[in-house]
C-alpha cells in the first residue's frame, strides 16, 4: 500500500512539474528584439552551459528557445535581450506548427558551442595593434560576449588548428604583397615595421620569402577544412586566400615586397582547380594598384544610397545549412565597402569567376555582383563575406572601430553571428 502511494505522489508530481515546465523564446523579429547581435551570444552562453537550445529558423526571424531557468532569464536581462517565457505545452505546439511540411520553416538543435579561432596578427608591446584597421569579426564576438582566441602564422603551421572547429580569417593579404598598401604607406612607420615584423617571423619560421610564409599558412588551412573544419573570411582574406591557393609553388610578387621580380608568366601557371570559389581570374601586376585580381568587382556603379544586397530564401527543411547562414529580420542588407567588396558574377558572355559548385547566398542583382557565398571542401565548409564593416559603408587605415552599442540589432552583423553559430548545429543529412 505505501509504495502505492508513493507512486501515486510521484506520479502526481511529474504530472505538475511537467505542466509547469517552461521554455524562454528569444525572438528575432525587427519589431520583437532590442539586441539581435546579444541573443547570439546568449544562444552560445547556454549551450556552452551544457543545456540544449534551439535554433527556430524562420520562426519570428530565426528565434533561439530553450529551457527556462532563473538564471538564463537573468542572464537575458543583464545582457538586454528581448525574450518571453512561454509553457512547455505552447513551445510544443510551435514545433508541431513549424514540422508542417508546407510551413518553410526547421528546429535546429544547438548541440555544442564551437571552439573559435580568429586568424590575427600580434599587438606590439603596448597591447596596441600592428595595423591601423580592425576587424568585424572580433568586434562582434566581444560585443556578443562570444569567447575566442587569437592565432596567427606560427599557430597554424604548428598544428594547433585542429584544437578548433571555427576559424575567422583577418582582413588579411595571403599573397604576400602587405595588402598592396605600398604606393600610399610604404614610408608610413606602422607599414615598416609590419613588414620588419612578418619578414622576422618567415625567417625564424624557416621561409626566405613572407609569400612563401603566407602559401604554407593558406595549405595547413586547406587541411583544416578538408577535415571537417568550418573557415569564415572576410575582405581581402577572401580572395587572397584563394589566389594564394592557385598560385602554390608560384612568385607573383614584384621586388619591393619581396627583393626579386616576379614571374612574368605566373599568370598562365595558374591553377585554378586548387582553388574554393574563383576561377580564371586575372592577377593584377602593377604593384602600385591598390587591388589583387579581377575577382573583386571594382567598377561598381552604384551610389552609397542605393547599395543594398538581398539574402536569398532558401527550403529550411531540405537546406537548413543555407537557411542558418541566411537567418536575418530583414532580406535586404545594405552594402558597405572594403578592399574586397563583392564578387562579379559575369565577366562576359556566359563567364564567371564563381564557380559553379558554389552556393550564392546574397547578391545585388543591379550591379551584377555577389556579396556572400558558400561552399563545401572535403569534410568542411567555408563561407566568403564580402566587405570590411558592415556598419561603416567606406572604413579607411586609420578609421576608429564601430561602436556596436550603438548598432544592437545591424542585419549585415548577423550574418557573421550566424556563422559563428552554424557549427553547434545538430548535424542532418539533405532530404532526398
């Protein structure tokens, strides 16, 4: 008789504490959230708790639910996200509305926060850095209060890549030609002594030349990603990083960069199958020309005003990995410029620089160029952004970083944010 009873008493207080149960919704509609690029950082402070969250794509702008407690919900007010809590019954209820095959919309289980590496260089003895721009990226991830550590050449080259399964790439010059920054700041002190400081490192890493550093660097991150790890890059880390590729074994840059002439026939030795996203592009020679190749669409003709790009709408059931990297409150980002912009699509009849395997994921239509995109390699996948600040339209050397507080909710700041979330996906095979 007592055991019946107290089967009865449990019993009766599952029954209770699972009518009670409760989840917290973060919403990330323009109109329902304060601080889109925050809730990302709570998404990834809750999982690194060892709790279970999900990532509702295309519900209320990608909204982010996952058990209530009394101190996720402070850390929701402490870092000043809009959230509501709702019932467990209620929070079913969505996933059963959202499981409605003709309702484009997926839960993704967040499983794992991702280790991230953010490719850097060093900051001199003052702590301040060697060259005069920032970066979005580690702004974002320290607004967002999203962990990272900071690697550089000797890091990578020493294997210590495989200790992470996100990896940023700095704005940063993979051919070794100092960002072609030479015709306006060779005499200018922090170029000099950036140039002392990467010559010093090839040479204690055992290179005579800073390319043939930047071309062992750019393989061991070919490996990384071959073998299942997730890269993002920005700028000119884009298409340096794959010019860099096709040019393995080659000398593109001319004498003030690296004390001998370069191969005047490097451009048809070429090898354009090594490479993630480009093809049959044109290297630009004239080491006083402040761009790298034809891959960067440089005549643009659009005026700051009406510099917009579309994110495209993808199927979130028979795609999600394009629906996550595309999670937004607005389809129409605005543009901002960097030292690579955007990608041309057509470079004449039928003729591209993208590949064909390559995923679009934002374009502006009107100028005829692409501005985010995605791709596979091997057992990873890499992702191409272009642009340097996505809330200062022309950032230049020197230029101060952007305040975020003051940029809470920027839908191009998003995009890198879904990113950085993208591997704590629970992993699902395509639908066939």
């Amino acid at each position: 008789m007592m055991k019946y009873v107290t089967n009865i008493i449990l019993l009766t207080f599952f029954s209770f504490s699972t009518s009670w149960a409760s989840y917290i919704l973060i919403p990330m509609e323009a109109e329902n959230q304060k601080n889109h690029l925050k809730a990302y950082g709570i998404a990834y402070w809750v999982i690194e708790q060892g709790e279970e969250a999900y990532w509702l794509l295309n519900y209320e702008g990608g909204a982010f639910a996952f058990p209530h407690n009394s101190v996720f919900e402070q850390e929701c007010k402490i870092r000043d996200v809009s959230y509501r809590v709702i019932p467990n019954a209620q929070f079913a209820a969505i996933r059963s509305e959202i499981s409605d095959p003709e309702m484009n919309q997926e839960v993704i289980k967040l499983e794992k926060s991702p280790k991230i590496a953010v490719y850097t260089p060093n900051f001199n003895a003052r702590g301040e850095r060697i060259q005069p721009w920032d970066d979005a990226v580690t702004m974002v991830l320290t607004f967002a209060e999203i962990p990272y550590d900071k690697i550089y050449d000797r890091d990578v080259l020493e294997g210590k890549l495989a200790e992470y399964d996100w990896l940023h790439l700095h704005h940063e010059d993979f051919t070794g030609q100092y960002g072609k920054f030479y015709a306006n700041y060779a005499n200018q002190p922090w170029y000099k002594e950036n140039k002392r400081r990467m010559e010093e490192l090839a040479t204690s890493l055992g290179f005579g030349k800073v390319s043939k550093l930047k071309s062992a660097v750019v393989e061991k991150i070919n490996d990384y990603v071959m073998g299942g790890g997730f890269m993002f890059a920005m700028c000119s880390a884009t298409d340096t990083y794959d010019i860099a590729l096709a040019a393995k074994g080659l000398d593109i840059c001319d004498v003030m960069f690296d004390g001998d002439a370069a191969d005047p026939a490097a451009q048809s030795k070429l090898d354009f199958s090594r490479t993630f996203a480009f093809k049959d592009f044109k290297l630009i020679r004239n080491p006083r020309e402040y761009e790298f190749a034809s891959i960067d669409h440089r005549s643009r003709k659009i005026s700051p005003e009406a510099d917009y790009f579309t994110l495209f709408d993808f199927s979130a059931k028979w795609d999600p990995v394009p629906t996550m990297l595309t999670q937004n409150h607005t389809r129409t980002v605005k543009g901002f410029m960097g030292q690579t912009t955007s990608y041309k699509r057509m470079i004449g009849k039928n003729k591209s620089h993208i590949k064909s395997d390559v995923l679009v994921l934002g374009e502006t239509k009107a100028a005829n160029e692409v501005r985010y995109i995605h791709g596979t390699r091997g057992f990873g996948t890499w992702t191409f952004y272009g642009g340097h600040d996505p809330e200062d339209y022309r950032h230049f050397v020197n230029d101060p970083e952007t305040d975020l507080t003051l940029h809470p909710r920027s839908p191009g700041y998003r995009l890198i944010l879904n990113n950085v979330l993208f591997p704590a996906a629970k992993k699902k095979k395509r639908k066939t």
